[in-house]
C-alpha cells in the first residue's frame, strides 16, 4: 500500500493496474477489488 491524496484509489497487482478509481470515475463495488484480485492470481 502507498499513501496518496485527492481521492485516488488504485489498486495493482505485481506492477499492474487492476481498479482505478480514477480512471472510472466511481468507487469499486463490494467485493470488486477482491474478485480483480483473484483473477490476477
């Protein structure tokens, strides 16, 4: 985990992006970022 600031939230997995809040533009749903996770796996 990074500490940042201004709302951003993005979440990578060994170097890559998988949910940016950012980008989207919306907040992730309830188990989104798991299930991005998993997939990663």
């Amino acid at each position: 985990m990074r500490p940042s600031s201004g709302g951003v939230f993005e979440v990578t997995v060994d170097g890559k992006l998988v949910f940016s809040k950012k980008a989207l533009n919306r907040h992730a749903a309830p188990g989104e970022v798991l299930e991005l996770i998993r997939q990663c796996a």
